[in-house]
C-alpha cells in the first residue's frame, strides 16, 4: 500500500472531518477524525479497502475520552487507526457492530470499563462484570480509585 | 411435577484448561443459539499495567496466558521499540523467534491433546501430552523454566542461548518430528475422526472476516493472515517457512493446519540455529535509555492468532495507557457462527477447535433448553456426549 496515495485518497473522501493526520512510521498511521465521520470511514476500511478489524483501545485523558480503532491492511502489514476525542460529559460515538460482528464485545468492554455509549449497539450490556458494579462505576477511568 | 433439571457445576470446573461459561440453547439435540458470560478472571492487568514500570510490565503481561506466555512479551517489546524507534540485535531476533515457535509446538501439541480427550481418544491426549514434554525440557534448558520463560526485554532478550546447547535442540526437535508424523497419521487416516470433524463447526471465509477471527481459526478457512509473514517482526522476515492453510473450514481443517504448522515451526528454528552460529555470542541487548511520548502498535502472532498491544507513552517510565487484544478475545465470538445448528455432541469439539484461551478472556458451563424444561448439562456431560459418540461411530466402523 502507498502511504501517500492512500492518504490523499483518504483526506479527499473525508477533507472536512479529518482533524490531524500522523504518520508514526512507514507502517503505522493515525487519522484523527470528527466523531460523526467514524463509521463512514470505517465502512470504508473494512468494505472498500478490505482492512481487518484489530480492536479499539479506549482511554481517558485530560481532554476527554480517546477512542482508537485499529485497522490492518494485511496485505502490506499496514496498521491504520482511527481517533476519536469524545467530551468528558456522555460520551457517546456511534456503534460499528452493525458493520461487523467484531466490534459487538469491544463496544460492550469498553462502555463497562469507562462508560462511553455506543449509539446503535445492539446488546449494550456488561461483558466483564455481569453488572454486580455499582452503577457509575467506571474502572479505566483516571479518577478512578482502586 | 417439573422437567426442569439444573446441574450447576462450573463456571470453574475442568473441562477445558481454565475457567469458562457458554449458554448453549438447545431444542432437542439441536443447539439453537450460543450464549457467552465472561468475568470472573478479569485481572485489571491493563490497569496494572499503568502502575508499573515498562521493565516490570514485561512480567505481568508474562502472566496473562500460562500456555503462550511469551506472546505477550513479544508485542510488547515490539510496541516499545516501535516507540524508541530500535533496532534489536540480530542475535535477539533469532533467540526470538526460536522462542516463539517453541511455544508454538508446544501450545498446538496441548490442544491436539485436548481435541483427542474431547472426541474420546483419551490416547491422543496422553501421548501428545508426552511428546509435549521435551519441548518444555528444552525451554527448561534454555531459560531455566518449563513456562514463564521471562527472556524478552525492550531492545532484546535477557538470556542468550550458548552454541552448546544447539546440538541438544537439534536433537530433540529431530526426535519430536517423528512424533509429529505420528500424530499427523494418526489423525489424517481415521475414519472415526474423519466423522468426528468434517463438516463439524464449519465456518466460512464471510464468518471469519466478520468476526475478524485470527490465527489457525481463520487460515483453516481459506483466510491467509499471518501476523509473521503480513508484518514480519523479529527475523521472520529472513527465513524461508509457509504458511499453512486449508480451505474447509471445519474443525478436520483446523487440526490440519496446526499439525502442519509444527513442521514449519521446526524449520524456523532449525535455520535460526543456523544463522546464529554465525554470530558471537552475547550481542543480544541494545540498550534503550529512555522510551519518549508516543503511540506503540506492537504485534505478534501466537499459537491462536495474533496478539497485539496498543502502548501509549508520555515519556516517563509508565504507559499511560496499555491496551491488550488477545487472539481468543476475537475467536471466542465466532461460536456463534461455528455451534448454532450443531448437535449437542458436536458443540464440544466446535467449541475447543479455537483453542480458546480464557486466560486472556474467560469461562465455561453448558445450559440447554428454550422451549421445553430447561436442562442444564455441565461440562462433563457435554465431553461425554462427544465420546458416546465417537464411541457409536466406532462400531459402526467396525
């Protein structure tokens, strides 16, 4: 895959949503994008560009709640991510289960774990826990206190 | 009076390596949906993680599966010196991936093991487990434990091998393809297996890429991706291996591809061998002073498929964040796919043929019913359903 040919065909698809782009190294590249724009550029990884799904990791900063979706193109060894800043009050972003299965268990983890909603998920309920938390609850958080 | 019969064993009971929980909803003999509860092993290794130092975390993520214990290591250590921009040692790639592959046969031999008790070869399972035990003498030899080898580090490995030790490797791993033909006959050529497997928990190219399944699940459906050969880390990318596939997608397919991935692990460590006679001794660090801010994708396949590990740094000696994928955490969801219709017999061996670990992602009992009384058979009862009918093949093979 051309990094650059893949980027410029990426920000012409996406000119105003794409906040920052970031290339980490020769097979590592981040595009921060508008939380509205996720799931049209993840459709278009996982169905036009025939990227796999790795995982999203989601953690908690000073600035908000951080999504990273990871993508790879295993053809060229590529791992693609996408970024998402989320404000500290509800977070929510739109759920990719129903562009693949895959993302179901991840979302489920990850709303459990730092309480960000998922629009459109299909089974929102705890996957770790089995709800015996106390609700608002949210261990990965930073303010958390174990 | 009530049809119901509910027998609670689990969800920490021994039919698999580790504690595990699945629904399994049946009408009759049929299972009709899949269910999956996860919890109780949730360590918080990634909120650990954040405590410790990048040293220290090399042992706890050690520590999250007892069977590929150094594939975690291995991501790690390739997300850091993603971070600090390294290049390791050639000598440490080596000693790498002679470690990995190790692993590898070891893990593959462990769940040929298991896959042979489930369908009622308690034989299988015995002498796979026998011939598994040299291969643990050798980590033994190397870095002195049979598991929980603690050789990897950022910028390299811990230990290095000695060249002395190259003879008694090369004699062993010989000695261990000779059982690796005998297992791989033994399973190609039954008819009883050959009824047990094919066409059992067949899942489709489609299925894998939906649920991003990974490792050996995946390359016995037709879905070449191999983390050693997509992105090669550590020396893979020197050495002359293949990787295995099968088109099927049943659980015959899945036993195929990693009975003949041992032969290819045996051949990336014979040339490892080889290639490091040519390098002196002890190179096997490069040091890394400080690891800066920024954002590590480290990947490594496993035994299962690949593991990865997403590594956020602010320039002290903690991650800020550390996010761990484990291969089953993908493969566990496709039981979906690969049970719904089978009998219940049948659900047994769909379920082991991912080799799920639960270490890296939990828990198993057996429920039945929908419609009718609920029945909730245990684990026990399930693997005895797999051997009766095994069992019943049998004679009327005979």
């Amino acid at each position: 895959m051309d990094n650059k040919k893949f980027t410029a065909e990426i920000k012409e698809k996406f000119a105003d949503k794409i906040i920052e782009y970031q290339q980490h190294n020769d097979l590592r590249l981040t595009f921060a994008i508008q939380p509205e724009a996720l799931f049209e550029c993840a459709r278009v990884f996982m169905k036009e560009k025939q990227f796999r799904f790795i995982i999203a990791s989601g953690l908690h900063s000073r600035e908000g709640f951080e999504i990273f979706y990871h993508f790879s193109n295993d053809s060229s060894g590529h791992v693609i991510n996408l970024h998402v800043m989320l404000p500290h009050e509800q977070p929510t972003v739109d759920s990719l289960s129903e562009l693949m299965s895959a993302a179901e268990w991840i979302e489920r983890e990850i709303h459990e774990l730092l309480g960000i909603n998922f629009k459109g998920h299909p089974n929102l309920v705890p996957l770790i826990s089995e709800g015996n938390w106390p609700e608002g609850t949210y261990p990965y958080r930073k303010d958390f206190k174990s | 009076m009530s049809k119901q019969k509910i027998i609670p064993i689990g969800p920490y009971h021994p039919l698999q390596e580790e504690p595990e929980y699945f629904k399994l909803y049946c009408e009759g003999e049929k299972v009709v949906d899949v269910e999956w509860e996860t919890g109780y092993n949730h360590r918080g290794i990634e909120k650990l993680a954040e405590e410790k130092t990048f040293e220290q975390v090399f042992f706890l993520v050690e520590r999250i599966c007892g069977i590929c214990s150094t594939s975690h290591p291995f991501a790690f250590a390739n997300s850091l010196e993603e971070i600090s921009k390294v290049e390791i040692p050639d000598r440490a790639k080596y000693i790498r991936c002679i470690i990995g592959e190790l692993e590898r046969i070891h893990s593959h031999l462990l769940w040929v093991g298991l896959a042979g008790h489930f369908l009622g070869y308690d034989t299988v399972f015995m002498w796979a487990w026998k011939y598994r035990e040299p291969v643990l003498d050798l980590f033994e030899i190397i870095s002195g434990n049979r598991n929980s080898y603690a050789m990897f580090t950022a910028g390299g490995v811990r230990r290095d091998i000695e060249q002395s030790k190259f003879a008694k490797i090369r004699q062993d791993l010989s000695e261990l393809k000779k059982k690796v033909d005998l297992l791989t006959g033994a399973v190609m050529d039954d008819p009883v297996i050959h009824a047990r497997t094919k066409n059992v928990g067949v899942m489709t190219r489609e299925d894998i890429i939906d649920y991003a399944a990974l490792g050996p699940t995946a390359r016995a459906s037709g879905v070449a991706i191999d983390v050693r050969k997509d992105d090669p880390y550590a020396a893979y990318g020197s050495l002359d291996w293949n990787v295995i596939t099968a088109e099927e997608g049943d659980v015959f397919a899945k036993a195929k591809v990693r009975l003949l991935e041992m032969y290819e692990s045996i051949k990336i460590i014979e040339q490892s061998l080889e290639k490091m006679e040519k390098i002196p001794e002890g190179d096997i660090l490069t040091t890394i002073w400080e690891i800066p801010e920024g954002i590590g994708m480290g990947h490594a396949e496993a035994p299962r498929g690949e593991v990865f590990h997403f590594v956020k740094t602010d320039g002290t000696n903690s991650p800020v964040r550390h996010k761990i994928r484990a291969p089953s955490y993908m493969n566990i969801a496709t039981f979906k796919k690969s049970c719904v219709g089978q009998t219940i017999s049948d659900a047994a061996i769909s379920l082991a043929a991912v080799d799920p670990c639960y270490c890296c992602t939990e828990r198993m009992a057996v429920a039945c019913d929908h419609t009718s009384g609920k029945q909730i058979l245990d684990g026990e009862a399930l693997i005895k359903r797999s051997q009766d009918k095994t069992r019943e093949i049998k004679n009327k093979v005979k």
